[in-house]
C-alpha cells in the first residue's frame, strides 16, 4: 500500500510537470506590429542606424552613401567619403563617431563638433589581412562596428572578405583578429549579454569568450544554403541576414534581406519565428515588407527599418515589458501565476523575482509576502437592545448559542474552509443592533479586495434552507426567546465579508485607505 501510494504521487509529479511544459513546447514565437509607415524617404540603401546621441532630439543617425541624421523630414548630411559607401558606424561618445569606410577598406573617425575626419585604423585604399597601426594594419571591406562590453577602449569590427572579427584599439588604432573562423562573409553584430551574434550570408553565428580568454564561434541559427523556414535554430533557414537589433529578453529582430521580410530570433526557446502586421489572418508567416530590408533599430517601443531603396520605415506597437506583482497568500510558500494565453497555471512560485516569455514580451513576476491579511468572516446582524445584549444574565445563553452555531457554519465552510480555532467569534452591539462575526482560517493576500464570487456562490448553495437556522441566537430574558438575524438588502441572514489586518502586528490597519502604518505612541 505505502510503494502503492508513491508510485501514484510520482505519477501525478509527472503529469504536472509535463502540464507545466506544455506552454513551452507548444510555444512558437512571433510578433506583431502596425503596418509599416514612411518616416524618412531616401533613393539608396539605408546600410546601419542609430539613434543620434550629439543631436539628443529622437533624430536617427543612419549611413548610405554618406553618413547622414534625420528627425524625418529634413536629413543633414554629417560626413562624406571619397568612393566609399559606409556599411556601418558606431558612436562611441556623444562627440565621435567610428566609422566603416567599406569600400576604402578602414576605419575612419568623425568629430562630430567640427566635422572633421581621420584614419583610425587599417590602411585606406588598400586591401589585406595585416595586423598593426594605422597605414599598416590591413582590412577587406569592413562592414559592422560595435564596442566591445568586456573593454569599451576597443572597437569589433566584422571584415567581410577576409572572413573574421578584427578589434581596433580606440586609443592607438592597433589592429588585431579575435577570430577567424566559423565566419561566411559577416555583416553586422549585437551584443546578447556577453556573447556577440553576427549576421553572416545566411546564418546567425554566436561569438563567446571563455573565462581562459579563448574564443569561439558558432552557427547559432539558420543554414550555409539559403531559404525561409521557421523553427528550431537548426533548421531554421535565412536569405541574406542583415541588421539585428534586441527587442526583448533574449529576444532579436533580424532584417532578412532577400526574403523581404523580419524574423524573431527567440534565445530562450532556441526558435525563429515569423513577424507579422495587425490584419494577418494568423501569425504563422512574416509579412512583407514595402522593400528588401538592410538595417533594424529599435528605438523606445518603436522599430525602424532601414531599405534596399525606399527609405527608413517605421513600425510601432510592439509588444513590451510586463512588471506583475503577485502576492502569496497568508500562510502559504508559493504562488500561483498564469501567463496570458495559457489555459492552466504556469508555475507555482515562492518568494522572489522571476522572469516569464510570452513572444517578445517580458513578464517580471515578483511574488512578495502579503501585507495585509484578508479573513473570510460569516456575519449576522440583530434588531436587539444593546441593554439585553450587556445583561450578565443573557450572556450566559447567547455566547453558547453563538457557539453551536459556529458547529453548524463549519458543515457550510467545508471543504473551501474551517471555522478558525485560532481567534474566537465575537460579537459588539451598538445602537440596539448586534452584529455576530464568525472567523474563518480562509485568508488572502492584500490583492483581494471581495470574497471571490465562486467561492461565495459555494457557500451561498450550503446555505440553502439552514440560514435561518443556523443564524439564531438564544437570550434567557426576557421571555427565554431566540431572536433570528435581520435579513439584508438581498435577503441573507449569514452574510460573507473579508475582515483586513496587518500581518505585521506592529503597525495599524487603516481602513480609509487599505494599508498598514506605523501605531502612534
């Protein structure tokens, strides 16, 4: 009977936990935003952008043939290279720019005060694979920069023919490989915390450093053959992978370029899924785009979308972050919480602050323990004289009618509740009416403000021919009678509420305004 016993609680383990699960199995990411509207018209492609820290106005910084910044009407043109498109840009500072000159195959930097200009790595005009300063360090059309968050004094740079991460040193223009391998024509990179995602001709690969120092480089999603498949990262196929840009917790938007549309690179999951606009039928495919998307940034709760040749559009309304409270109930160590969208609890949660996907949107869960104590009560009230009510003599039936009937009330709390064999029943008068509160062990947090309708609709269905009844008190004077509980408004003579107190026993429940606040000495 006792190995009987465990093997059916193993059993209902396991059911629960594949329940709890089943939200992430069947789980596919995807998002949806506005339809895509023109924010900045352009006649060639919109390479790499940003927002413009110098000008601090919510202009966006963005590259094509020159480097230029728009607020979306007019653009001002920052910088212009001789025969050199420029694929990619950083702003290190508010006041300089590092700049990919691809096709003069360096590194330039751009002061923003006085718009000049200067070398600040590799050798312009001349191609290679060479490692050292400025005019002697060697490039192959340069493409995507970004600061490198393990040492913001060096720069990352993708060199595109030559396969590999170069870094620069922002101070001395040195440049050095990080890795060479595991590279097919890398575009551009982001950070995911620690680890650098690059776009290459038809995968996203994933650069790591480990704690000895050493590098590595993976194909974290997609294929070397091109395609459109969502999915699993090993299946998953892209068509020229460009810009990326982080949307969420672990969560990436990336521009496929030839495909004509944006995917959603899901870290969590390990899954690429569609991105869709509002008036899709379903979310199972990306929509398309006015034209072949180059770059990706997101700004706010906006996303802008840089084109092969119809400017930078603009898409809103994506989903954001969620901060969700959850209060434990009095004395219980976990919570129960459900993410939207799922028909069953989630997760059963102690104490602290957890983190839960939904597509793209975060939800931050903090579960605390409740400050206030919600006590289920039954109550009654009586048409009686508070004089009755005092007399020694009558307190010795009515407290013990109170009492029995405190029995009977337990048959209507099972099994939603006991009757509470902590606090006693009590009772006060005033102005000749006396009010009767039965206390329950049925207690919730600060979150519930009413007795939950199921659970009072329950109680109500027990009640059913015993209210009058079980709501009778006894007075020896005068004439020995049991006087029977003043119906309300809707007829009950057993009434349901919750009765507050702080669960810190130290402060002082203030009804006005539902808290808890110090007691004045």
């Amino acid at each position: 009977m006792k190995y009987s016993l465990v093997l059916i609680l193993i059993i209902l383990a396991a059911v629960l936990v594949l329940k709890l699960v089943k939200c992430d199995t069947d789980y596919k990411p995807s998002v949806s935003f506005n339809k895509p509207e023109l924010f900045h018209n352009t006649d060639w492609r919109i390479y790499h952008m940003e927002p413009d820290l110098y000008r601090d106005d919510g202009s966006i910084m963005f590259s094509y043939k020159y480097l230029n910044t728009t607020d979306g009407t007019t653009p001002t043109t920052l910088a212009t290279i001789q025969s050199s498109s420029i694929r990619g840009f950083k702003q290190v500072n508010k006041t300089h720019v590092a700049v990919a000159a691809h096709s003069q195959h360096c590194i330039k930097m751009l002061n923003r005060v006085d718009n000049s200009l200067r070398t600040l790595a590799g050798t312009c005009g001349s191609t290679g694979y060479v490692e050292g300063g400025v005019g002697t360090g060697r490039l192959y059309y340069p493409y995507g920069i970004e600061i490198d968050v393990r040492n913001p004094d060096r720069l990352l740079v993708t060199d595109y023919f030559n396969h590999a991460l170069r870094s620069v040193d922002l101070h001395t223009g040195e440049l050095s490989t990080v890795i060479n391998s595991g590279f097919n024509h890398p575009r551009y990179v982001v950070w995911a915390d620690n680890k650098l995602l690059v776009s290459n001709e038809h995968h996203i690969s994933q650069v790591s450093w480990d704690a000895d120092g050493s590098v590595t480089n993976i194909k974290l999603a997609g294929s070397l053959s091109p395609g459109y498949v969502d999915g699993s990262f090993n299946t998953s196929r892209f068509y020229s992978p460009l810009g990326i840009t982080r949307v969420g917790y672990n969560m990436y938007l990336v521009a496929d370029c030839d495909n004509k549309v944006l995917r959603l690179l899901d870290l969590n999951s390990k899954q690429v899924g569609p991105v869709c606009f509002d008036g899709e039928t379903s979310c199972t495919i990306s929509s398309q785009l006015p034209d072949y998307p180059w770059s990706i940034l997101k700004v706010g709760e906006d996303v802008y979308v840089g084109m092969w040749s119809k400017g930078i559009y603009k898409l809103s309304g994506i989903c954001g972050p969620h901060n969700v409270t959850v209060y434990l109930d009095p004395g219980q160590n976990t919570a129960t919480y459900t993410l939207p969208g799922c028909s069953y609890t989630t997760a059963y949660l102690s104490e602290g602050s957890y983190k839960f996907l939904k597509q793209c949107s975060v939800y931050t869960i903090n579960v605390l323990k409740s400050p206030i104590v919600r006590r289920l009560m039954f109550v009654s009230r009586y048409n009686v004289s508070c004089m009755h009510v005092k007399n020694a003599y009558n307190r010795e039936t009515l407290i013990p009618s109170i009492s029995q009937q405190k029995r009977h009330l337990q048959t209507i709390c099972a099994p939603d509740c006991n009757m509470s064999a902590e606090i006693e029943t009590w009772y006060k008068c005033k102005n000749n009416e006396l009010t009767v509160y039965w206390p329950t062990d049925k207690t919730f947090s600060v979150a519930t403000k009413e007795v939950p309708n199921k659970l009072r609709d329950e109680l109500r269905e027990r009640l059913v021919g015993h209210e009058t009844e079980y709501s009778n008190v006894k007075f020896q004077a005068p004439r020995n009678r049991t006087v029977e509980a003043r119906p309300n408004t809707r007829g009950e003579r057993i009434h349901f509420l919750l009765s507050s107190t702080c669960a810190d026993k130290t402060l002082r429940y203030d009804s006005a305004n539902d808290l808890c606040s110090k007691i004045q000495l």
